[in-house]
C-alpha cells in the first residue's frame, strides 16, 4: 500500500481544511444528527487511511451534538506505523476520543473494522484504489446500512499561475503515473469520484456532491515546493524529458521562494447517504 510522509500530511492540511466541500459535509453531518436521535450511544466513524487524523479535525467541529446528548468517537484506519503514533499523539494532544487500528485495508474493510461503526469517511484515498476495490467498498457499506464521506479525491485539473508551456506535460505525466498499482490494483486516480458516485447510486444511496478545490497561496511554501517537486518526481518516473524538467522545476522553486506562485488542484467531495 502506497504511503504518505507525516510532513507532507501535515504541509497540506489548511489546503485541505480550506477546500473541504461545506455543502457536502452538511448532508452528510444532518444524516448523522438523525442517526443520532434513535440512540443513547456513542456515535463510531471509521476514518479510511487516516494519516495523521486530519479527517477527524476537520469534521469533528461539525458533528459535536452536545443538544441531543451524544458523543462521537472516531475509529482511524492507518497502515503506516509512523502515521498511527502521530495521529494518536495529536488525538490526545487536542482531546479527541480516538482509537488507532494498524489496518492493511488493500483486501477490503474487514467486518472487524466495522464492527460498531455508524459512519465511515475518508479523505484523499479514493484516487489511490482500483475500480474493483471501490465496488466492493460500496457493496460492503450498503450491505452494512452505513452513510460515506469521500473528501477531496483528485479529479485530474491542476495549473498554476503563472502559466509555464511544460506545465501540460507534467499535468499529463502525473495523470499517467496515478494510474499505477498503489496497492489496491489499477488506480482509478481521476476517474475515482465519478466512479464512486455511480457505484453508490447503483446501490439505491442518495449521493451529495460538490467541488473540493485546493488553492495553495503564495505563502504556503512547504507545500507548494512538496507539491511541484512530488509532480516532477512522478514526470520523471513516467519518461519527461529530464533537461527540459529540471528547468522547469528550477523556476518553480524559485516562483515559490519569492511568494510568486499560486497552485489549484482540482478535487470533488461526495457524500453516499442510505435511504
């Protein structure tokens, strides 16, 4: 299963907390106020490939429902040891009740997983799995009655500005290059969220979609470097002509240093609700 370094999650997070779809995570949280009224319990939502927990950062201001007297607790399913001592970490940093599940989710979600949960999200995953893997996802959680969050799931629309003529070939090598196996079969990479809400719609859910566009800002340094220099990286591995993209690159950290690049990249978020 392919991973992500804690910097680079930590590097992206007010991009991501600042495209989340508010439209999307509305529904999805009112879904979750209805569940809530039939119970006492606390609610379980299951985070897939959680990373650091930024998932559970960003959503937990919107489903805290003191009124109805209901808690929420999360459940993070994460395969990198390094990812799950940090998120737990900052789990209990900023109080949030957490557990931390060490889970190889490539052969699916296992009903251990699901075990007591009543939600299921994710965030920045479904570009990385196969058509199959998504199917049986879908299958699984329908036969389950559970709601889906997917956030921020690349689209294929990246571009920066200002303009760059090479600026295409490396768009089209990044493409080429999330269609590998990360470990989950062929990526379905932008094709993933239109592949997602057909799947979701095929079994009867009522989908709420809406963009997720990052817009890096010229002071987002780390980010934007970690962005053009992980783009070039996958041009390189897919054949870019390497004179012509070491230039490329050595403009771009240089727009970046002067505060005189901004970077969008394009996602959508979907909520898959049951009926």
């Amino acid at each position: 299963m392919s991973g992500f370094s804690g910097d680079w999650l930590t590097a992206r997070e007010p991009a991501d907390l600042r495209a989340r779809n508010p439209e999307v995570r509305a529904a999805f949280c009112a879904h979750l106020r209805e569940i809530a009224r039939g119970t006492d319990a606390p609610l379980t939502v299951l985070d897939l490939g959680a990373g650091t927990g930024a998932t559970m950062r960003a959503l937990s201001p919107h489903l805290g429902m003191p009124h109805l007297g209901v808690s929420v607790r999360w459940r993070l399913a994460e395969h990198d040891p390094a990812l799950i001592a940090l998120a737990g970490e900052l789990a209990r940093r900023d109080g949030h009740e957490a557990e931390v599940v060490a889970a190889d989710l490539s052969q699916g979600i296992s009903r251990d997983l699901l075990a007591g949960v009543d939600a299921v999200t994710t965030s920045a995953f479904l570009d990385l799995v196969s058509a199959d893997w998504l199917d049986g996802l879908a299958a699984t959680l329908t036969r389950a009655g559970l709601p889906f969050l997917a956030m921020l799931t690349y689209d294929g629309r990246q571009s920066l500005d200002p303009e760059h003529p090479f600026d295409a070939v490396v768009r089209a090598a990044m493409t080429a290059h999330q269609g590998g196996d990360k470990g989950f079969g062929a990526a379905l990479g932008p094709a993933a969220h239109a592949h997602a809400a057909a799947s979701f719609r095929q079994e009867d859910y009522r989908v709420v979609e809406g963009a997720s566009d990052w817009r890096a800002l010229p002071e987002e340094t780390a980010f934007q470097t970690m962005l053009v220099e992980g783009w070039a990286q996958a041009a390189r591995e897919t054949g870019a002509r390497e004179g012509e993209l070491d230039d490329w690159l050595a403009l771009r950290r240089s727009q970046i240093a002067d505060a005189r690049l901004v970077t969008r990249v394009g996602h959508r978020d979907l909520a898959a609700l049951p009926g």
